[in-house]
C-alpha cells in the first residue's frame, strides 16, 4: 500500500519477487531468449519488481526507511 506522507518506514519481503511461470511470462521469457539468452528476463523482471518497492519506500532524498528481505536463497 503506497502511503502519501512520512507514513511508510519499512518494506520486508518474504522471498524474493521471482515472476510466475504463467502462459504469458513464458511467451515473453521465450521471446527475450532469443535476444539475450538464459534465465535474464526473469532476473530483470525480479530487479524491476525490487526496484519499485525500494521506490515507493525512499522517494526523496529526505526519506528513511528499511527494505528487509527475508529469503533463504539470500
């Protein structure tokens, strides 16, 4: 939930943001192999999606917070 004002002070996610192997994601992961090779889409999909939950915690450079991730792959 994107809270305006000083309200959002901590992020956690419980595992890392991998995408679903839905119909899909597997056409464009398809599609983007042919480019790049390897598992990269997902990697950038996975950057992407922890980008934008960083964002929504610091969005100017007089916020704070703690962005926790709490996978065991980590």
């Amino acid at each position: 939930v994107d809270v305006p004002g000083r309200a959002l002070r901590l992020i956690v996610f419980d595992r890392v943001p991998w995408p679903r192997p839905d119909i899909l994601h597997r056409a464009r992961r398809a599609h983007f192999d042919q480019i790049a090779g390897g598992r990269r889409y997902d990697d950038m999909i996975t950057r992407l999606r922890l980008r934008q939950a960083f964002g929504r915690l610091i969005r100017r450079a007089d916020d704070v917070g703690v962005f926790v991730l709490l996978d065991p792959m980590m």
